[in-house]
C-alpha cells in the first residue's frame, strides 16, 4: 500500500480515538470506545444527546484539536466520522497532525 494512504489511515484512526476518549470522557458516558461505532448518531435518537452535550463536545474539539466550529454547523456532530472529517479538513498546524498519529497531546 502506498506509503501516504498509509499514514492518512494511521492519521484517521488516531484522531477516531482521541475524539472517542474525548467524549466518554467529557460527557462521563458509561460507554468504551469500542462501544461507540463511527457512523452512530451523537445527538437525538443514537447516543441521545442534548443540546447543553452538543455545546460540550464542540468546546471539547476546538480546545483539543485546535479548530473552529462555526456557530450554528450543528451538521458537524451528525457522528464521529463527520466530527473527524472536520477535524482533518480544518485543521491548520501541521504539528498537529503529526501528535495526533503519534497520540500525544497539547
């Protein structure tokens, strides 16, 4: 395999767990990351959360991933892969990308 499809799938399943472990955490769900599948609904009838969690997780990726979410793209928290498709698309420090794959943090 092409050694930069590579490092995207590697760049995408790390930002997939950091934003999983973000959310059990942040919201103190009782689920594991293994718990929550990528395509699930985050608000209304998947996970059932509310506007006040809604408000949390868009907090939770600005301050970890360093993006802006615009006020009122609530169409960013459809899932988790819409969340991470926003992240990789938005994100503007390369540094960045480079701790996500190596799973360190800020």
């Amino acid at each position: 395999m092409n050694a930069s499809i590579e490092n995207r799938i590697a760049t995408r399943s790390a930002v997939i767990s950091r934003v999983k472990r973000d959310l059990i955490q942040r919201l103190s769900l009782s689920y594991t990351e293994e718990d929550l599948h990528e395509d699930a609904s985050l608000i209304g009838s998947g996970l059932g959360l509310d506007s006040l969690d809604a408000l949390e997780i868009i907090l939770g990726i600005e301050q970890e991933f360093r993006v802006k979410i615009e006020e009122g793209n609530i169409s960013v928290l459809r899932s988790i892969n819409t969340i991470v498709d926003y992240i990789l698309e938005n994100q503007t420090h390369p540094a960045a990308s480079a701790q996500v794959t190596e799973g360190g943090t800020r």
